[in-house]
C-alpha cells in the first residue's frame, strides 16, 4: 500500500479572524484535490486525520470542496 501524506496549517485566531482559518482549510483542499494527479494520488480516495478543530476543519472542508 502507498501513502501520500498532504498536510498543511491555517491562519489562528485572534490574528486571523473566523472564518480565516476555514477559509484556508477549503482552498488547500481544492488545491489538493484538483492537482491530486501530480501528486499521484487518487482524488476519490483520500482519509482525513488531524486533531481537534483541525480535522473539523479538514473534514468540513473536504465536504464543501465535493458539493
């Protein structure tokens, strides 16, 4: 089995206000998927992990990004 591990950060609060963060989480996600090919990954078969807010975040945003 191969694994491709996409990770990246978001702006926090109170620098960055809501909805900044998940902002951020959306357009790396849409990034992520739209180029998956590059990355040799196969867009419809990608798990979400993290913690906390983060993987709200990640997960919320991953849905919204298919819709």
């Amino acid at each position: 089995m191969c694994l491709c591990v996409f990770w990246y950060s978001y702006r926090l609060a109170p620098e960055a206000v809501f909805p900044a963060a998940f902002d951020d989480c959306v357009k790396a996600t849409k990034y992520f998927l739209t180029h998956a090919a590059q990355f040799h990954v196969n867009p419809e078969r990608v798990a979400v992990a993290g913690k906390c807010n983060q993987v709200l975040f990640i997960f919320t945003s991953g849905v919204l990004t298919v819709l």
